[in-house]
C-alpha cells in the first residue's frame, strides 16, 4: 500500500511528553498499535489536594492494538463504585468496538499518566467525558486510515464491532486490528472530534453488572493486603496512646528477646517486623513507651461549645437581599442550632500497604484513592525520584474518601528502606480509627422567619468548622445569608484529623436545612412537599425531582406531625438533584427508630450505566441510614474512645430498608455526578420522617434512641 | 508451637501454630489462600467467616489449634473446577457487592445458613447476615442473592 507513509508514523502534538520519555520509548513500554492520549485539564475539585508541580499534560491514553484489543491506562481507582465497569463502557462506544475487547489498565503508576485522584464523583463527570473524546478521535483516525486503505472517500464509511466498512458494499471492509498492525502513531486528543449523540449510543444508557464481581466471589480479587511476597515481613508500629502525643522513651527489650522479632527505630518511628502477622502483634505489645500527652478538656458532649468558641473567621458565602428587612416581615422567627458528631470512613479493609526494593526501584501495592500524590509523597519522604517510585494496580476495599490520606504507604515505604526487606503493613480496626481523616464535627445554626402568607422571608445559615459545600440554600427566599465560620490559622479547631468523608459538608449542611424547612412547614401548617414546592417556583428541575419522588412514594398531603412517619428531605450533590423519601417507625417506649422504606430519584444528567447508578445511590442510602441513626465518634481529650466496630456501629442488615431508586430521565443533558448524591439527604429524610412520627424534633445526630426519646419528652 | 492438622478445602494440611495463633492468619499467611479477609480482628466484622465442620466461624478469633480433626472450607474451595457455586453465581447475578472486601465472609457466613435451612425467609437471612457489615451497602441486593442461591442448591440436589 503506497498510502502507508502519510499515517503511519506520527509525534506527540500540542502537548506535554506523558513521562518525560522520548516516543520510541514511550511506544515500547506500552506497545506499538494507534495511541491516543488526552488531558483532562483543570478539574473542578482540586482545592487542597496534592497538585503536580505544573499543569498535567496527558491523563490518559488508550491504545489499539494488532490484536484489535484496545488497552485503556487510566490513572482512576477501583473501590467500589464502578469505573472498572463504566468507563469501557464509554470507550466501546465511542470506538465502535465490543465491550469485551476493552481491557482496562488502572492506576499502575508506571503505565499510567498522572491522575489527582478517584474522588469527588469526578470519573464519569469529568474524567469520562474526555475519554470518550479520545475513543472518538481514535475512531476517526482509523476510518481516515481505512478510507485510504479502502480507496473510499471517510464518508463512505461506517463502523461497528472493530471493523471499518464501505455503507454500501459491506464486503469492503478492515478491522482495526489490520489497520494498526506495525504501526506507532501517538496522537492527542483535545476535544476536536465530535462524540456520539445520546440517540446514538450503543452500549451507553444501557445496564451492565459489574465486570469485577466473578474476582471477587471466588476471593481471587487481590487488595493490598492479599501481596504476598518471599521473605515478606508483616510490621506493626507503636502507636500513642492519643493523637499529639510526644514520645518520651521507649523500651523493645522484651521484644527483642522474641524468636524472629526485628525492631526498628528511626525517630518517631518504632516498629516491630515478623514473617507472622500474629508475632508482630504480639511483639508491639511487649514495646514500652512513655508519652507525654496533650490534654483538651473536650469530649463528644462538650465538643459543640468548643466549636462554637473557636470557629470565629467567618466568610460570607452568599447573600441576596436584606435580612433586616426580611426580619422586619416575619410573623414567626425560628432559630435552630443542628449538631453533627465526628464519623469514621470505615471501610471494611483497613489502611493497608505491602512494598518491596527491586532493583533500586520501590514498588508499593496500597489501599489508596491516590496512587499518584501518594507516590510522591513516598518519593519525598525517602528523598528518592519520582520515576524510582511505583504504585501498582490494585482493587481497594472501600475508600468513601477516607483512602485518600495514605500515611501506611510512606510508613511501609520507610521500612522497606530501612530494611531493604519486603514489608506488608495492615492497620488494625484500632488503627484505622485512630489516623481516619474524620468528617469533622460541626454546629450549623439557622435562623429563618415566615411572612404573613407563610413564605419565608429570611434565612440566616452559618456553619461552624463543617465546610461550605452546598451550604446556600436552592430555595425562593428574598432575604438571605450564608457564612461559613472556621477557626482561626493556628487555633486547634478539631483535636482529630478530619478530611472527606463521601460528599464532604453537604450531609451537614442539608441535614441542617432540610430539618429546618420542616419545621418551618409546620409552623405554616402547610404540607412540607407544598411548602418546599412553593420556595422553588424559579427552579423546575428541582420542582420535578421533588414531584416525581412523592408521587413514587405515594405521598398524600398533609401538615406535620401526621404521626404516619413519613419524610423526606431534598439536596444536590455535584450538580445531581436528590430527593429521599422515607418511611419510619418509632418505638415510642425506647425511641428505637426502624425505617421500613426509602424512595429516592435523582436527577443526575447523562447515565452511562444505569446499573452501576442505581448500585450507588442504594449505597448511599443505606450507609446514610448510619450517619443518620447510629455512627458516632466516642472521644475523651484526644484519645480515641472508638476503637473498634463494638464501640462504632454501622449500618447492619435489620437497618436494611425496602428500597425503590428512580433515575429521572434527562440523558440528553451532561452527565453529573453518581457517587454520592442520595447520601446527603438521608440525615434529614430520616429526622424529618421520626418528626412526623412522634412530633419530637431531634437536632443533634445521629438520632439514637435516646435522643430520640428525650425529644419525645 | 504445635502441629494441627485438618481438611481444608477437601485436602489434608498440616501446619504449625502457637496456642492462641488465630486461624485466619494461619490460612492467609502459612497456607496462601488471601480469600479469607481481615477486617477488624475481633469478630465483629465477619469479612474472616469460614466454614469449620459444617458451621459458619469467625477465623480472626478462633485459634487455630481448636481446629486440629475438622473439615475447613474456606471461599477458595466453594467453587469447584472453575464453575462457581450457586452463592456465587447469585451474588453475581444480583450485583451483590461493590467493593467486595466483604464478599468472601458475606458467602461463606450465608452458606453456613444455606446448609441448615436452604430456604430461609428474608427475616432468616437478616438474622443470619446481621453481623456481617458491608460499608458499600449492598445488604438488600445480598439478601436477595441468598435466597435465590437458596432456591439454586435445592433445585440442584432435587430428583
């Protein structure tokens, strides 16, 4: 074929080397074949997050090979929530080839770009949009190779299943596989290929089980803690007594004296190393220490006074009209003050890490959201290059946010070189509890008034030491405020660590807001589906989600409490418009709440896989429902006093509620996000709902029976 | 250190084991089958069920030595020649997981229940599963899947 030279070679274009390698080297780590790669740009949640040091230039790239396989390297992680089934989903489409010939290579941090991270609901948003740009550049690539191999003009052609074929003659045809074989073409990607319509799609908007599920039944699935390596050590660490804590002296002794016990020092750092996980747990406990602790005199009943003293930098989020004026119409002032506990990430896999030296290079295999920051935090911490450091791919056991913060990697990573040994490193349950990045405790408080018509006039929202996430109200409000209050550059504004846990802020900020529509609906003595509809005449897709939700629910009018245990609560989460409607039964003796039932639609835009939707916002219901009822960080000053799922009560089978999820059909929009919405309402669906079951307002969560009861006077 | 022995996924192993070296680490580390997880080591989380003599146990808190004359079965051995077993089968079918860290436990804790009572009804199964905890929040997917495996086993063993 004479044509072979106009496209069969070509160079990296506008942008960045993906590795600072030259193409040839590029080509030979990955393979020769058609490759296209891609940037997603600035993503919209990276606020502190670890950053690279200059603007990524390629986030990933796919390739398609002489065996017609079509490879796709993405930096993104499996924990659950399913890119491992839906982004192949994206690039078969798009590509025109068959699912089952996408294999996807995620976040070996050797083959794949670099990746901020698998949170935030970013993978379909964000991230899977640009992928289907690069399939359907890839697409065109091959059917202007085709068109030349082929002697057709591109519009002549169609393509369907790998294949390349004239419309008219189907006999004229070539498969990708034919047309990249001995090729090297790297090409970018940078919008300029149109995608597919939704009427288009394929394989898109249709419902796939996961790919994943066959590993993970037969137990052949492997998490960090599953590497097993020859003259592997397991490690424990001594660990203070609570967090702040200064190690005075230590004493390894007694450990020393055990058969096979290795200990290690370097500063802080004591750890013990044993072919036995069961011998390295017991030689931590033979270590003594003697720490001098940080005292604060908080525990979890004291702690709101203590936010409220220190959150005294406030910033004003939004505001729209005049409060005093909206004051000045008000007939009826409610002031609320809504309590949010500390809550743990707890997956149900520990922090969890297993490294080894190899050939000057460290490969680490950990349970982590972030394979790529967390390589360069290790890099750094042992003062070694970026490119010597390796994070391979591996299936993590739940993040939920929690998997961002990798402290077992840098601690494996630094024993490994201290030891030139491998190492596995698995946080005990006490552990995990202990270095979680907790959602952190908050204090909203909310004042609000109704007019004489029963519209509110004005709504004053502050949030203490919660975070601003979805903080402004989405309601007809003429007159009001939003402020975030944090404590003070230097100020210990939470004696724990805290960070994302899913949907960060927004199950605060919309347990508080929501609780308190229905009590300003029941003091207007109007149903709380009308009173919500009546604040949201300039907003009708949120006026249809809300609709849609009572009518699957079978929600009939009527003023709060009807004693019929019904409520619901309204939200939006990365763009998605949530609602959950629940049904609830009060024990009125012990004030044990049982929610018999939960009805959510959401409107989220674009669904790529619908399945893969609807497993999610299951998900989100029933780990909501723990928030909600029973999850609760126990603290005395800064020692941890839950330790353990005895003293840390999740959500459990009797909590398991009968679910209906409803996705509202708006797939010509934009897809937005997936993982996380129907979470952020439960707190106040259920606070609503025990409300109209017993008349008794709860404000703090979670609504344990007591409190319950207490509010039932 | 004392020698047990005992059957393990239809073999006979022998290993060694201090007194109160629990069985989980004894299957994951000395004898290599990492299906078993740990997830809390107290025997609250369920993610170390196997299946000892017939009856769903907790590995993190049993020693290992307790286990010396029994048949063990443990996720690895449910499927058998590749085809998997019906629990399996139907916590695929269902999508009954997400992350999965909690999926080996979760199987072996039902087929515990599967063994006595291959029918159970939907407060049986929550019973039984109760203690098991799923952080992703699959439970009602996986009480579906237990049923309907139920139904599997019995067509499978019917005349």
């Amino acid at each position: 074929m004479n044509n072979d030279k106009k496209i069969n070679k070509r160079v990296l274009g506008n942008m960045r080397n993906p590795f600072g390698m030259d193409r040839r080297d590029f080509m030979k780590r990955i393979g020769t074949g058609l490759v296209v790669a891609f940037s997603v740009g600035n993503t919209p949640l990276k606020a502190g997050m670890l950053a690279q040091d200059d603007t990524p230039g390629v986030n990933a790239f796919l390739r398609i090979g002489e065996d017609g396989r079509v490879k796709v390297y993405v930096g993104k992680i499996e924990m659950g929530q399913g890119p491992i089934t839906s982004l192949p989903m994206e690039v078969a489409d798009e590509l025109d080839v068959r699912l089952e010939d996408v294999d996807m290579i995620m976040a070996d941090t050797d083959l794949c770009p670099w990746n901020e991270g698998t949170y935030g609901s970013l993978s379909t948003r964000v991230f899977g949009e640009v992928l289907r740009g690069a399939a359907a550049k890839a697409r065109a690539i091959l059917v202007k190779m085709a068109a030349e191999e082929l002697s057709l003009g591109v519009t002549e052609l169609e393509t369907r299943d790998g294949i390349v074929r004239s419309k008219k003659d189907s006999s004229k045809k070539i498969t990708y596989a034919q047309l990249t074989k001995g090729k090297e073409i790297l090409e970018t990607s940078v919008g300029d290929v149109a995608l597919k319509k939704t009427s288009e799609f394929r394989i898109m908007g249709t419902s796939k089980l996961r790919v994943d599920s066959r590993e993970k039944v037969t137990g052949e699935a492997l998490y960090a803690g599953d590497i097993q390596i020859p003259n592997m050590l397991c490690a424990r660490i001594l660990r203070p007594p609570s967090l702040g804590s200064k190690l005075l002296n230590v004493d390894t002794t007694q450990a020393e004296l055990m058969e096979g016990v290795e200990v290690v020092r370097d500063g802080d750092l004591v750890a013990v190393l044993h072919p036995s996980q069961h011998i390295a747990g017991k030689a931590i406990a033979k270590v003594t220490a003697e720490w001098e602790e940080e005292k604060v005199d908080i525990n979890q009943d004291t702690l709101f006074d203590h936010i409220l003293e220190v959150a005294t930098e406030s910033r004003t989020l939004a505001s729209e009209g005049k409060l005093e004026q909206g004051k000045e119409a008000a007939v009826k002032n409610i002031n609320s003050t809504f309590l949010d506990p500390y809550i743990a990430h707890s997956p149900i896999e520990t922090h969890t890490a297993t490294a080894m030296m190899e050939d000057g290079r460290m490969k680490v295999w950990a349970s982590c959201q972030t394979p790529y920051p967390t390589r360069d935090g290790i890099a750094e911490e042992l003062g070694m290059d970026q490119k010597d450091v390796q994070l391979l791919p591996i299936f993590v056991g739940g993040g939920f946010g929690g998997k961002i913060y990798n402290p077992q990697a840098i601690e494996v990573a630094r024993l490994v070189k201290l030891t030139s040994k491998p190492i596995q490193l698995v946080y005990t349950r006490e552990e995990e509890f202990i270095y979680d990045r907790l959602r952190p405790a908050a204090v909203v408080k909310i004042d609000a008034g109704l007019d004489e018509a029963g519209k509110i006039s004005y709504w004053d929202f502050a949030v203490h030491q919660g975070g601003g996430r979805e903080a402004v109200h989405f309601y007809d409000i003429p007159n009001s405020r939003t402020r975030t209050l944090s404590a003070p550059r230097g100020a210990m504004g939470h004696p724990f660590y805290t960070g994302a846990w899913r949907a960060p802020s927004v199950n605060t900020n919309t347990f508080a807001r929501e609780s308190q529509m229905d009590i300003l609906a029941a003091a207007a003595g109007v149903d709380p589906v009308e009173f919500r509809l009546r604040h949201l005449e300039h907003d009708p897709r949120m006026a249809n989600v809300v609709k849609t939700g009572a009518e699957r629910f079978g929600w009939t009018p009527a003023k709060g409490p009807s004693g019929r245990g019904h409520g619901f609560a309204v939200g939006i989460d990365v763009g998605t418009y949530v609602v959950v409607f629940v049904e609830v039964e009060v024990d009125k003796n012990t004030g044990y709440v049982q929610v018999k039932r939960a009805v959510c639609c959401q409107d989220m835009g674009m669904v790529v896989n619908p399945q893969g939707a609807i497993l999610q916002m299951e998900g989100c219901i029933l780990m909501g429902l723990g928030y909600a009822l029973r999850e609760e960080i126990q603290f005395e000053s800064r020692k941890m006093l839950s330790t353990n799922f005895d003293s840390y009560a999740i959500t459990q089978f009797n909590m398991a509620p009968e679910i209906d999820v409803f996705i509202v059909d708006s797939k010509d929009e934009v897809p937005y996000g997936g993982g996380e919405p129907p979470i952020v309402v439960m707190g106040g669906a259920v606070a609503n709902a025990v409300f109209d079951a017993t008349g008794a307002r709860v404000f703090r969560q979670p609504l344990t029976p007591e409190r319950v009861k207490e509010a039932m006077g | 250190m004392k020698t047990v022995q005992f059957e393990l996924n239809g073999k006979s192993v022998s290993v060694s084991a201090n007194e109160d070296e629990p069985m989980l680490w004894v299957i994951r580390q000395q004898l290599g089958l990492t299906g078993t997880k740990f997830g809390c080591g107290s025997g609250f989380c369920g993610s170390c069920t196997v299946i000892m003599n017939g009856e769903a146990v907790r590995s993190c808190t049993l020693p290992a030595i307790e286990a010396a004359g029994t048949k063990v079965l443990t996720i690895e051995g449910l499927s058998s020649n590749g085809e998997l077993h019906p629990l399996q089968e139907e916590f695929v079918k269902s999508d009954a997981l997400q992350c999965g860290f909690c999926t080996p436990g979760m199987i072996m804790n039902a087929y515990g229940l599967l063994l006595k009572n291959p029918e159970p009804t939907n407060e049986e199964v929550v019973i039984a599963m109760d203690e098991n905890l799923c952080r992703c929040g699959a439970h009602g997917r996986i009480i579906q899947a237990i049923q309907n495996a139920g139904k599997q086993m019995k067509k499978s063993v019917a005349p």
